[in-house]
C-alpha cells in the first residue's frame, strides 16, 4: 500500500513544528514553502534594528530536516487549494494530497487600505526586516547629509522628518521595535553622526486601543507604557491612524511628518485562503473545527495565524508562535492517530505566558500567572529566546551579539545594502 | 587661519587607510562614500558562497571613525570633480577642496560587453555577493524542485543548466569562488536534498591567460590548479569568453549550457575619472605621478585601483589591497609634510606576499619569497586575514564561524531573502 502523502504548507512555526512531529510516522510528507528558509519570528524586530543579521535567526528548511528523511521540501508558490480533487496548485504543477495542512501564516492588515503599504511597510519576513533597516539607517544619513550642507553654506535646516519614527500598533511587535529604535537614537547612534543631535528623534507608538499589549495583564500593559515612556517614547493610546503618506501620517485631523512609519497593527490572512472555498473570518482566517479541521474535510487542517480557532470559552486564540506551535504538534498528533485507527481528541491550547523587552534592559513578563518586570524579566526573555531558537550555532551567535550590545550599546549590523543613490537623491528632492 | 580641507572619495582600503591616518593633522576631513559601510573585500567571496553574513565583514564608517573628531562622513555619491575649481560636485551641493583623495575603487571590465554583466554578475560589493549567493542557492532549489515534479509524473529531466557554475577569470576572486562553490556544491549540500545528485554539480573555471593566478610565482599556480582539479573543478587555460547570453556561455564555438556564470575578470576604473580631465589609461585608471598626485594639481592624489601607478620597474602595481593601504597611508603622510613644509618623497610598495584558499582546507602562500601551500598556508592565510579585519566584533564572529564550518563543513548563512517567485516562475518558463 502506497503511503499516506502529507502536503505542508509554510515552514514557520505552525508547519516546522508539524513535519517535525511527523518524523516517526509512516507517510510522505511534501514542505513548500515560498522562501527557503525557516524564521525565528520573534527576533526579526532585532534584524530590523541592526542589532541581529538575517542569518542569526534564519535557518534553511532543508538544514532543519536533513536528516528527516521522509520529508522532501519544495521551494514554491501554492497558488490555489483544490479541496475537492485533493490536490494544491504549484505555479505549473499541482500535487496530490491525502492530508493537508495550510500554516501559511498572516500579513499585516492596513484596514482594506492596502496602498499605505508602501509608505508604512510592516515586518514579517528577512527581507521585510532589511527594508525597514536601511529605511531607519538612510534616514540617518539624510538627516546628517542636510545638516552638512546647511553648515557648508551657513543656513538653517529643518531635518525633524527623518528623525520621526511613528509606530502603528502597540502589540509586541510595536512595543519591541518602538523600544529598540528609541535605544540605537538615543545611544547607539550618539557618537556617530557630527550633526545630528541624537536627543532630537522621537518615536511615537500609535495604538488604537486604551493600553499598550493589550493582550496582556493590564498591570504588565501599565509598566510597559512607563518603561517606553522613561526611554523616551511618545505612547499615544485611543488613537487611529486615518491616513498614511509619503510625507507622514495623519493621526484624525493631527498631521505628524515623518519619513519612518513602520506597521504593526493587526493580522489578515493570505488570500491563498480563499481557494478553499470554506467559511473565513473578517480577516480572512479559516474558521476550523475543534480538531483545526475545516468543515467540509476532516483531512485538511489549518493552523497558526491562518486560522480562527476558539479556546474554551470561545474566545479567538491569538496569533503567537505558541499557538502556531501547540496546533503544529497536535495536527501531527491527530495525523498519527487517524493513521493507526485511533479516535481524534480536541485541540486545547495551553498558555505559558507572554514576554516583551523594552529598550537594552528591561523585560517585561507574565509566566504562568506570574508577573515579572525589569532585569528579571529580560533574562527570562533572553533565556527563553534562545532555547527556542532553532540550531546550536544561532543561538550561540545570538548569545554572543547580545552580550556584545548589551555591554558596548553598538548594534553590530547598521548596514546599507541597497544602493542608496535612488533614494537619496529622491529624499533630497523632497527636501527642497 | 582655516584648516585646509581635504575631501576622501571611497571608504575602501585606501580611502580609509588615508582618512584614520590623518588622525592627527590639522586638517577638516570630509570623507565621502556611496555606502555607509567599509568592505573586507578579500573576505566578500565567502558572503557569496553563504560562508558569512554581510555583518562579519563590513563595518560602518561612521562606527569606524566615532572617535575621529577631524573627520564628517557623508553618504552620498560625487557626480563630477571640478579641478579647476577645486570642488566636488555631490548630486546637488558643491563641496570645495584644498587636498582631494580619489579613492574610489573599480569595477568589473566586460572587454567592453556591458550587457554581459546582467548575466554575469560581478563581485565588488555587498549587494553583488547577496545577488551571487541568491542565484547559487536559487539554482538547486529549482533543479530540486523540477527533478521532484518529474519524479511525480515519472519523467525524466535536464536540469545540468542549473548545476553548473562557470567562473570567468582565474584571479584570487575566481579561484577562491570556484573552490568555494566545488566545496559546498559537494559537501554541504549533500545532505540537504533528495532529488539533486552533489556529484553531478560541475565548477568551471576559465581563464584568457596560460595559468591560474598569473601574478603569483609560477609554481604557486602549478599547485592551486592542482588543488582545484582535486576538488573537482574544471580548469580551462588560454579559453577567451566570446559571449554570456540568458542560457550559458561561449567559449569560442563552444556553448556552456548554464544558467550562473560569475565574472571575476579584469578591472576598470569608474566614469568619475574622467571628469577629472587628465590622462588615463586604456582601463580608465588614472597616470599619477611618483607622488599618486595627477600631472596638473600636486593636490590631486589618486590611490589604489583608480590609479595607475608603476613600480621602480616601471610595472604597473597590481589592483590588490596591499597596495591601497600603503597608497593611503604614503597620501597621508605626504599632506602631513606638505603642512609642515617638508618636500615630498617618492611613493614605493612594498610586497609582502600574496595568497589564497582553495576549497576548505588548502590554501596556496607566498610570504617574504616563501612558498607555502597546503594546511600551514591556510593558516597562514587565516591568521593574517583576521589580522586585518576591522573591528573586534568582526574578527571574532569571523573566527568562530571559520571554525564552525570546517568541523560541520555547513556554510551557516544560506539564505535567500529576496522575493523569489519572480526568479522562479521565469526560470520555470525556460524549463518547458
């Protein structure tokens, strides 16, 4: 009898986690994935602020499973599902499954104004995380190129745009990176630039809500806004964004100009979701079965941020790597069972706590019902960080460059890797 | 009275070598480049071949240069020189000089065939070395994944274009790219996919002259192409490029069928030079004088391979970094006495040797008239390019991840980060 053939697709946290889990059962199992290479998620704000390079926290896929070898992983864009001949779209071939698990991820959601994007690009994937690097590095070379040259000719020069950095959305992401951007202004950059005053930049977080990490403990939400707030973080809360431009962002009728909006609000689902032709949510996640099936096929499931899946009292579980890993194991888990005859039980997500760092030394953390802030909750964070990081040399140099920022405060990797003529003489044309 | 200023074009070796050797004088220094960040070319090779990250062999000027307080470091690219003027024309401000350095580097010389370079890219910076290694990387992740869908419909399946890798030009750069890549197309990978038969990879080098490495002693060249047979690429000696096109490449009649040729072959100086209206040479390298000034202005150096400067034999020195370094530091000097009114002396390199490795474990050596090859050049070639690596960080991460690779032989940063569906689908039309 031919063996059971598993199509995975997305090789994040959620999908990793379900090939590997997989490793003893009797099946083939076929990864895709659009890049080739498996990405600590929660680390990419670090890559995004120089202070981690890509390859700190970005593994191969085939790396991860070389020695799994009842796997075989595809490079590749799943372009449509197929569930009623059980098969997926690959650009020009389509592969037949028997199981199928969708752990395709989300994008961030601009609110159906997906124009904003290009002025207010989010932070999902390496490249996402470079293109956000040299937007916060070039802003700084700009900033320092106008005040030289006013200096050349005596005059004044307003450069206040490119030392604005406004961040959208105050979840982990948005707290992280408010924090981490903040830290490199303000101490990492002090020595480097001649003309720019680093106690000039500001950073805003913007969130809609009353409280920053909402979904944590109100207490934790409370001494995050302080600790932003003491290293000089402008935290405005209740607060919609109404519109983003090339020159700024318009926060109701206020106006702030700025050349550095970074998004970090909210989650939608990729539109590969719709070919299933199943039940979605507003934002576009697969509304799945208490055993993260869809409907109308107990062999296709869907899991992590691709998924609407409700914990006990009904409440949507949120889109965090522990989910996405918890479902991987248990997908693989249920796959196991169907296999062998057994009955499936329901998925139950067990939480372990939440994290967040702010700025080089302060953590903040909510583990098992205990409430952590300050040094102690930052080595907890670091410490749970690198034992999840996949591969012994990541997160050994992750260690390493840690201990390096955190005694010298240089962000190691400030690199401008583009060409930057394009963008420079396009900045200097607005600055006219 | 005012501080005469001198204006440094380039962050490389010479430029930089000048700038941090002026540390001291009573001048104002501006130092301009087109990135933020000086390169450890040499090294660049290894970010090609997913050895390094970008970050372990680049650092930041500025970061560089913080304690400096005589020097501002601009981003931005010099359009022209005026040297009747004695400015510099940056994009859209003129920046006046008393002592101008050019150090402004080469680029890859095409015998003129400028639409080659989109088929076969060169090797000069940061973003040519991440273009090489997507390309690799994207090679045996589309020969993977076109043998797996013939595995599905069991058809058979050429996919040779995207396992051969032509090298042109036999220089360091070429020999140390073609060992890298026989290296990792064999070992490294030879685990990590299912479909893709390592062995059945083929590194070709090819070089216009009669030997590999025509500017090291003759025995040296014996023993490197030895090396390389060894490792299994495919030497070809007095083998003229005749055309790159989209599908391989021509050597004389004879067509290679392949879809990454890498071009490591002789140097050309850029446009900036003729701007300055004076005498150049048939690769666009500017005629110094004794001094590295040009004939019209004694003011006007130009260094490193910008610069055509001539041994006591009258042998124009080689495009290598020895010789920028010490171009910089003899420039420095000579404004220093120039200050102090003391007469100038004639520049003189001194040739400490050459070097480089071939695969992982051999290197080829020629110190102070000493012959090495083999481990102890190797070492050798290890010690004394960590040595002269900028930066502690640097020196360290390079050290660790060196050793990392030789015991696991894995090279850690195989990533590719740039959208690849657009690679892939173009690449999978070609297929059919």
């Amino acid at each position: 009898m031919k063996k059971p053939r598993v199509v995975i697709i997305g090789g994040g946290f959620g999908g990793l986690t379900a090939t590997k889990a997989l490793k003893n059962a009797d099946v083939e199992i076929i990864l895709i994935d659009k890049t080739n290479h498996h990405l600590f998620q929660p680390l990419l704000y670090q890559v995004a602020t120089a202070a981690l390079s890509p390859g700190d926290i970005a593994l191969p896929l085939r790396e991860i499973l070389r020695l799994q070898n009842n796997v075989k992983v595809i490079l590749g864009e799943i372009t449509a599902i197929d569930r009623f001949n059980k098969k997926v779209i690959l650009e020009d071939e389509e592969i037949k499954f028997d199981y199928l698990v969708v752990a395709t991820g989300s994008r961030h959601f601009y609110f159906g104004k997906n124009d904003w994007e290009e002025n207010a690009p989010g932070l999902k994937t390496v490249s996402d995380a470079l293109r956000i690097r040299e937007r916060i590095l070039n802003s700084f070379e700009i900033a320092e190129r106008i005040l030289f040259e006013a200096s050349l000719n005596s005059h004044n020069a307003d450069v206040k745009k490119y030392l604005t950095f406004v961040l959208v959305g105050a979840g982990p992401t948005g707290v992280e990176l408010a924090g981490a951007i903040a830290e490199i202004s303000r101490k990492t950059m002090l020595k480097d630039f001649r003309f720019i005053k680093p106690e000039r930049t500001s950073v805003i977080l913007v969130e809609g809500l009353d409280r920053v990490l909402p979904m944590y403990d109100r207490d934790l939400s409370e001494k995050a806004k302080e600790s932003l707030e003491r290293i000089g973080v402008t935290v405005l809360l209740n607060t919609q964004v109404t519109a983003v431009t090339k020159n700024g962002v318009y926060l109701g009728d206020d106006f702030i100009e700025t050349n550095n909006v970074i998004w970090a609000a909210g989650n939608t689902a990729l539109s590969l979701q719709k070919t299933l032709e199943t039940e979605l949510d507003r934002a576009g996640r697969v509304v799945v079965n208490k055993d993260l099936s869809i409907k109308e096929n107990p062999k296709i499931f869907v899991i992590g941020d691709a998924a609407l899946s409700l914990d006990e009292k009904g409440k949507p579980l949120p889109g965090v790597c522990p989910v996405a890993i918890q479902q991987g194991k248990y997908v693989a888990n249920t796959i196991n069972r169907d296999i062998k005859g057994k009955p499936r039980v329901d998925f139950r997500y067990f939480d372990k706590g939440s994290m967040a760092t702010i700025g080089r030394a302060k953590g903040i953390a909510e583990i098992a019902g205990l409430k952590l802030s300050g040094y102690i909750a930052l080595l907890a964070w670091s410490f749970i960080h690198i034992l999840y990081l996949i591969g012994f040399r990541n997160r050994y140099r992750v260690m390493i460059e840690w201990i390096w920022i955190y005694f010298t405060r240089r962000n190691g990797i400030r690199l401008i890797t583009n060409k930057t003529e394009g963008i420079l003489s396009e900045e200097q044309k607005l600055k006219v």
